[in-house]
C-alpha cells in the first residue's frame, strides 16, 4: 500500500513538471512575461464597445482609440441688411463670388421696390468647408450681418443604414448576376432570376441616389442668405394724422356706405313678413278695445 502511494506521488511530480516545462517554453517563444501574458489575453477578449475601437500593444502602456466616422449636416442662415440701391447688386456680387471656389448656387430671387413693398433678396448656396470661411466673410462686406444662425443635424445613423443596404444590395445583385451563368438553368428560372435583378438594380439605383443626396449634406455646408433693405425712420408732423384723416375720409365714408346698404339688404326679407304681421296685430287690438267699450256702454243701458 506504501510502494502504491510513493507511486502516484512520483507521477503527479513529473507531470506538474512537464506542465511548468510547457508554460515556460510559451511565454519564451511569444517573448511576455507572465502578467503581461496575462494582460494581452484581457485585452484580447476585450468586445468592442459603442463606437470605439480600442487596441493595445504587448509590453506598451497606452492603447490607440480610434473613432468611428461621423456624418453632421451644417447649415447656416443669415440675415444682411443693406442700402435698398445697392441690394440687386449685392446678390449678383455673391453669386458671382460663389463661382470662383468650390460653391453651388441653389437658389437666387430679387423683389425690386414697389409702392407697397421694400425690396429684397434671398441665395441659397452650398459651400465646401474649406471656403466657407471665406465666402461668409465676402458676404458679410455686402452690408451688415443682422443674423446670423448655424444649425447642425446628425447623419450618422443614415448614412451607415444607406451603405449597409448599398452593400447587401450589391452583394444580392452579384449573386444573381452569376446564378444566370450557371449551366442547366431552365427558362422559368431564368425569367424570375432576371425579374429579380431588375428589382435589385432598382432598389440599390435608389440608395445609391439616397446615399449621394447625404453625401451632398453632409460634405457641403448649405448657406441661407436673406437680404433686405434698411428701412429708414421719417419723423411726422403735428398734423400728420388730421392729413391722414383727409386722405381716408372718402374711403371710410364708401365702407359706412356699403355697411348701411348690406344692413337695409338683410332686413328685406324680414320686412315681408313682419309688416303684415303688425298690421294684422294692431287690427286686432282694435277689434278688441271696440268690444270692450261697446260691453261698458251696454252694461247701464242694463
């Protein structure tokens, strides 16, 4: 019983060593000591979190982030007052200056002066970042900024949900396309493989669109430009309102006029039927009284 358990002693030493042998000869092929064995095995089975990704290097310090691509929409929207002779002007100075950098007019509208409105203009454009700057300022010399807002909307989602179907897309359309090589494929087959990559070139025909509209949000800056004239204060007079009065006299005598004629209008029909109606309630009262003086003058007579 003795000789059996110095046995079992001796093989449980012998594999402990080839165990430690084993790890030994690991960690001196792969050049890591045993923590920092430890740490690169942790920072393996690391997952992934949110939109970073994060990478270490075995025996460093630090590890690199790196950030996914985001896609913002920006916009701005600004309001120039300027001097009413020179607006027009103004507007074609900016479209002209739009065409020499990396900038797409939209949109452009002038409202010349009139006896009821003042003049004004709106641009629309879409500029490059890397000349907004400068385009903003050239505007800006057109007149005085009144306004000047920026908005910024998050694509991101979009734009990762566009390429992802971009990518299927793609994908399904290849496979059709080769699934019509094959050898063997019966007409039937073949009617509905073709029907199907129509309706495939379509769909993706259709991101691919989507996914230039986002491209043109997100990589241009869209500009909203609106100018009007600088409206000018004139002090009046004394008797500026007793003027005004004049000027409005013969108009608010035609309105006094025509509410009279459209109140004689509405009681007409009503006239029809409660003038007779009176006549009949007065002959009646008559009637009446006649009675009551004729039973009075009969009851002495009694």
């Amino acid at each position: 019983m003795l000789h059996k358990s110095f046995r079992f002693f001796w093989v449980a030493v012998v594999l402990c060593a080839g165990c430690a042998h084993k790890a030994a000869t690991y960690q001196k092929a792969t050049g890591l000591s045993e923590g920092e064995s430890g740490q690169a095995s942790l920072e393996f089975n690391t997952p992934r979190e949110g939109v970073f990704l994060r990478s270490s290097v075995a025996g460093g310090g630090g590890g690199a982030v790196l950030a996914a691509p985001r896609f913002v929409a920006v916009r701005h929207k600004l309001e120039i007052v300027e001097a009413g002779s020179g607006l027009a002007k103004s507007i074609e100075a900016v479209v002209a200056f739009c065409g020499t950098i990396q900038c797409e007019v939209l949109s452009s509208s002038v409202t010349n002066e009139t006896a009821v409105l003042s003049p004004s203009g709106n641009i629309t454009a879409r500029v490059a970042p890397q000349d907004l700057n400068k385009f903003l300022d050239f505007v800006g010399k057109q007149g005085k900024i009144a306004q000047h807002a920026t908005e910024s909307e998050d694509k991101t989602a979009a734009v990762v949900d566009v390429e992802a179907k971009l990518k299927n897309q793609t994908e399904f359309r290849d496979s059709l396309r080769r699934m019509l090589t094959k050898p063997g494929v019966s007409v039937a087959d073949l009617l509905q493989i073709q029907e199907k990559l129509a309706e495939a070139q379509a769909e993706l025909d259709s991101e691919a669109t989507q996914r230039k509209v986002l491209a043109n949000e997100t990589e241009k800056v869209y500009v909203e430009i609106a100018f009007h004239a600088e409206q000018r204060t004139i002090s009046r007079g004394s008797f500026a309102s007793v003027g005004d009065a004049l000027r409005d006299f013969g108009s608010v005598l035609g309105d006094s006029l025509a509410a009279l004629i459209t109140a004689v209008a509405a009681m007409i029909p009503w006239l029809i039927v409660i003038i007779p109606g009176l006549w009949f309630l007065i002959k009646a009262v008559r009637r009446f009284r006649e009675r009551r003086r004729a039973a009075k003058a009969a009851t002495p007579a009694a």
